[in-house]
C-alpha cells in the first residue's frame, strides 16, 4: 500500500514505513526488530532497493526491541552503505534499544542520532536543542570502523 510517496509495510509485530527522496531512504521501523521480522526489513535494506541512496536513515524512535537477527541486518546494511560511498544513520532509539547497542558494542559501530523530533524516547542526557537536525553520537573514521570490525 502506498501513502505521501512512501510505502508501508506491516505485519503483526513490525512495521516499517519507507519514504525516498531522490538519494535520501528513510525508514521509520516500529515494532520488534527480532528472528521472524528481521527478513522483512532486510529486504527494504537489499542492494537493489538501496540503489542510489546515498544517505540512510532509520527512525527507531518506536522500535521496541532488537535481537540478533536485527543486528546482523543492521551491520550487512551499514557494511552495505559505507562500501557504495554513502552514510547510515539510526535515530532516536529508545532506552532498550540503545542498552542493546551499547551492551553488544554497536554503539561504537553504528552512527546514531537523537533529533529534537525523537520525543520522550531520547536517551537522557543527549537532549540538544536546534530543529530537527540531530546530534551525532558516533562519528566514526575509516580507522575507527575497521578497528571494531
């Protein structure tokens, strides 16, 4: 079904609404990232639907949780975005999200934002203020990158 040039895909536990904007995806996922819908979202992430895209972003803010399985296709689709030249962003994760990361180290892995839009979800402690432009948490160089890999 498609909705305001975006296209929504949902099932019992996920949904993931898609917006493109010339080399710009944006991915809002809502839900639970885990065993059974991570396919779902790997198949908004492959190569072909990623064609052109130079810039990467997915909206967690209503994410619940994230198992192994959501993981490996986060890593495949960052891997993904920095070998084509591009950047991959994840946005305003919730507290549960976020210990996720940092308790399995892709918080050192993976560039993540809060923006001003991302609610009552941001991590406290990393409210700025400004528009909806966000605030990097992690900025890594090629060094850093490959250092965790």
């Amino acid at each position: 079904m498609r909705r305001q040039g975006g296209e929504i895909m949902n099932n019992e536990r996920i949904t993931i609404k898609t917006n493109r904007e010339q080399d710009r995806l944006l991915l809002e996922v809502e839900g639970s990232l885990d065993t059974v819908t991570a396919p779902q979202l790997e198949r908004e992430l492959s190569e072909k639907k990623l064609d052109g895209v130079r810039s990467l972003i997915l909206d967690f803010a209503d994410l619940e949780y994230v198992s192994s399985a959501g993981l490996r296709v986060l890593l495949a689709a960052d891997n993904r975005m920095y070998r084509k030249g591009g950047e991959m962003v994840v946005r305003d994760c919730n507290d549960t999200v976020m210990k996720i990361f940092e308790v399995t180290g892709f918080d050192e892995l993976l560039t993540l934002e809060v923006t001003v839009e991302g609610g009552d979800r941001r991590r406290s402690g990393e409210l700025h203020t400004g528009n909806t432009q966000g605030v990097s948490a992690q900025g890594k160089t090629d060094g850093e990158r490959l250092s965790k890999l």
